[in-house]
C-alpha cells in the first residue's frame, strides 16, 4: 500500500484528500496518511478523517511512501513541489475516479484531477497540474506545468495554457488560441485572442487589464 502525504491542509487539500481516498475506494493501492500544514491552529484537526501532522518540515520525521501537494496558489505550489523534487520525493497524481481521460493523455507528475473533468485524445498535461472540478480539456490541448484550470472552464481544441498561468472559473478559451506563462484569466471570460505572459486578461471577449510581476526565481 502506497502512503500519500498531502501538502496543506486548506480546501483544496481537502479537495486532494477525497480524491485519494476515492482512488483507494476504487481499488487504487494507496491511501492518503493525513496532512502537513505550517499553520500552528490546525494541528491535530482531522479533515475527513485524515489528521494534521505537524508543518511542513515534518516531511522527513513521518513514514511515506509518496507525497502531493494541496495548495491552491500557483507559485506557492511551485515552490514546494521543486522542493520536494530536489529531495527526491515521490510525487503521486491524484486523479478521481469519475473523471474521463482518453487513453493517451499524458499527465505529469503531482497532478491533480478532479471529479468530472473530461481530457479528449492527444492533450498532455504538465506536471503539479490542477484541473478542477468539471472543467474540459479537448483533443491536442497542452497544460504547462504548476497551472490551474479553474472549475468549469471550457477548452477548445489546439488550446496551450503556459508554465503557472490560471485560467479562472467559468471561463472559455476558443480552438487554437494560447495563454502564456504565469498569466490570469478572469472568471467567465471568452478568450478569443492570444494572451501573453505575465498578464490578467479577462471580459468577453477577454482583453488585458494589467500586467503582473515577474518572479525572477520561477
């Protein structure tokens, strides 16, 4: 049996934790162990039966086979999910039941994916991935790593979404279009043209309404 750490233990890791234990119930051989979160007030809680463990640096003190991380910011998830690659952890991708991959879908590492998403043929998925509840990712999508489809986003086919970027609730991106780096994507916005990196876009049709800074250590 696999033993899965999650990384925070806010909503989303909450949202991680579900998943895992559906996979489990499913036949999955793995089973999620509790959390790890650095804030002092939630220590000892128990989140759907799962325990909070102790911060963050506990990582290397409790016994596991695998970890994933359960927070919800792109760049704090970055961080910790390079972290944990540099000391060699094992990332697990949590994928629940009730969401449609095709067969030759790639996803990488860390992943998570929620209950009802849907990925048609020939779309790959980047590693720390979120895609969440109910959003769909047609045929030759390419999701960079660390980003998050908000839930209830739509995908056209040929659609990239860059390294970090969030594409937020509700929103749609038309067939062809792509979404650069560490960019925002308002909710229910209609992406008709390319956006580029290190941008809020949003509106229907979405046009840009500020940049955003930098990180020089992404």
């Amino acid at each position: 049996m696999t033993g899965v750490l999650i990384l925070g233990a806010g909503g989303h890791a909450q949202v991680v934790a579900d998943i895992l234990l559906h996979m489990h119930e499913a036949g999955d051989d793995l089973a999620p162990i509790g959390y790890l979160d650095d804030n002092p007030q939630i220590a000892g809680q128990r989140f759907l039966g799962l325990p909070v463990l102790g911060p963050l640096v506990a990582l290397g003190t409790i016994e596991h086979h695998a970890t994933i991380v359960g927070i919800g910011d792109n760049r704090t998830r970055c961080r910790i999910f390079t972290q944990l690659v540099n000391q060699g952890e094992r990332l697990m991708i949590a994928r629940h039941p009730r969401a449609i991959i095709a067969p030759d879908v790639a996803i990488g590492a860390g992943s998570v994916i929620c209950a009802g998403v849907v990925v048609n043929p020939g779309s790959m998925i980047g590693s720390n991935v979120i895609l969440n509840t109910g959003c769909t990712v047609d045929h030759h999508n390419t999701i960079g790593d660390h980003a998050h489809i908000a839930p209830g986003v739509h995908l056209g086919g040929d659609v990239r979404i860059g390294r970090g970027t969030l594409v937020g609730i509700g929103a749609t991106v038309i067939p062809q279009r792509a979404i650069g780096a560490w960019s925002a994507v308002g909710a229910g916005s209609v992406v008709t043209k390319n956006v580029a990196d290190d941008v809020v876009a949003a509106g229907n049709p979405a046009r840009v309404i500020r940049a955003i800074q930098k990180v020089s250590s992404r």
